[in-house]
C-alpha cells in the first residue's frame, strides 16, 4: 500500500519569503509518480508540478520546485518568493502503483499555508 | 482552454435520497476520476474509468455505481444517502493512463445530504 505523510498541518510564511513544503512516501513500487496540487478556498484543486520516480533531474515549474530526494522517500515543494495569493491548502499525491491502468491517486493530509504581508 | 465540467455544482439531497454527479472530461480525454472530499480531509479516490470500462477501484461504498459512457462523460450514482457522504465530489480526466499523465480536476460537485 502506499502512503504520503504531510507533517506540517499548518505554516506562517512572510510574503517574499521562499517556503518549503514537506512531503514524504511510501511504496513498494518501483515507478511512481509525485503530484502537488494546491486547493484555494473556494475548492478546486490546481496541478502545480509532477515528479517521475525516473526523472533524474528536480522538477520546475515556474515559481514551484519539487526537492525530491529518492533514497529519502521526499518529495517537498519549494515555493520561491511567496505571495499572498499563494495562500490555501497544499496538497502532496502519489499516483498508484496497481499497474492495472488508470490508477488514482493517493493524497497526504495537506498543509495549510497562510502567506502574511 | 477548456476543462473538466462538473453539475451540478451544489446538491442537498435528505437522507436514504438517491443523486447523480455528471462529469464531463477535457475534449479527446479518455480517463475519468472519482475523488470525494469529505469536510477538511484530503480527497479519496472512488473509482475510475478508461475508455468506458472500469479501470481501478478505490474506496467506492456498495451504495455507489457509476458509468462512463460513449462519448467519455461520467456519472456517479449514489443511493441510499447518509448524512456522511455530504463532501465535495471531484471529477478529473487525463488523456491516457500513463503513470505520470496529469489529472485535471474539475471544480467539484458539493453534495449535502440532511
């Protein structure tokens, strides 16, 4: 079974400041993929950046950076000079690994980011 | 560029009701996810659905059935409703069910059952 640990249930970040989010996993299989989605308040969930468990470079997207460290099981996210419209729920996924096909995905519990000015 | 539509967008049903979600994916996508997100926990994947066959299974409750159909759009039908499943229900497609294709989510469907 797979599992992600998100162990910040809540963050303060001053607006400008780089922030990183941790996420940790779990799995037995040997490719995988890592997702963050972020989820403002008003609901919907927002594809920020993908990791492949071959991909031997760190993803980026803009002003999002995933930190994975496989020999570690992390995958944390690094938001560079946060603002405050980057404040809302953060959620760290792992597709899985059933190999059957259309596989979902496997959510953490989410960090709560509050950006302050 | 045009995404993942959800409807109803709000739902109040009573208890032992019955509710149909619809989700319509992303033109050309092929894949159809079901997520519910039950008030401040993280999304739980239901069911999904490739190329109209179910494709995985995840914590879907007997009470569920749902059904992609031939022009790729999905619905989840729930019956028996509980005060327990009110939750915000997502949709997502992909194109493909490659390990690393993206889902795109849609806004949600919000079920309240009273």
């Amino acid at each position: 079974a797979q599992k992600i640990t998100q162990t910040q249930p809540g963050m303060f970040v001053q607006e400008k400041e780089a922030v990183t989010l941790d996420c940790t996993y779990d799995t037995s299989d040997p490719s995988y993929g890592l997702f963050w989605y972020k989820q403002p308040s008003s609901g919907e969930m927002i594809f920020l950046i993908y990791q492949g468990s071959y991909d031997q470079q760190n993803a980026t997207e803009g002003r999002y950076s995933l930190n994975f460290q496989k020999a570690r099981k992390s995958a944390n996210l690094v938001i560079s000079a946060s603002q405050l419209g980057d404040s809302a729920m953060y959620f760290c996924a792992m597709r899985r690994g059933t190999g059957g096909g259309a596989d979902g995905l496997t959510f953490g519990k989410g960090t709560h980011l509050i950006i302050q000015p | 560029a045009a995404g993942v539509i959800q409807s109803p967008r709000h739902l109040i049903k009573e208890k032992r009701e019955t509710a149909t979600l619809k989700c319509y994916p992303i033109p050309r996508h092929d894949t159809v996810y079901w997520y519910q997100q039950g008030p401040g926990q993280d999304p739980q994947f239901l069911i999904s659905f490739y190329e109209k066959m179910q494709s995985d299974k995840g914590s879907i409750p007997d009470r569920f059935s749902a059904q992609q159909f031939s022009d790729y759009h999905s619905e989840l039908n729930m019956s028996s409703l509980e005060l327990g499943d009110s939750a915000l229900y997502f949709c997502a497609s992909s194109l493909g069910t490659g390990l690393f294709d993206e889902q795109y989510f849609g806004p949600g469907t919000r079920l309240t059952v009273t």
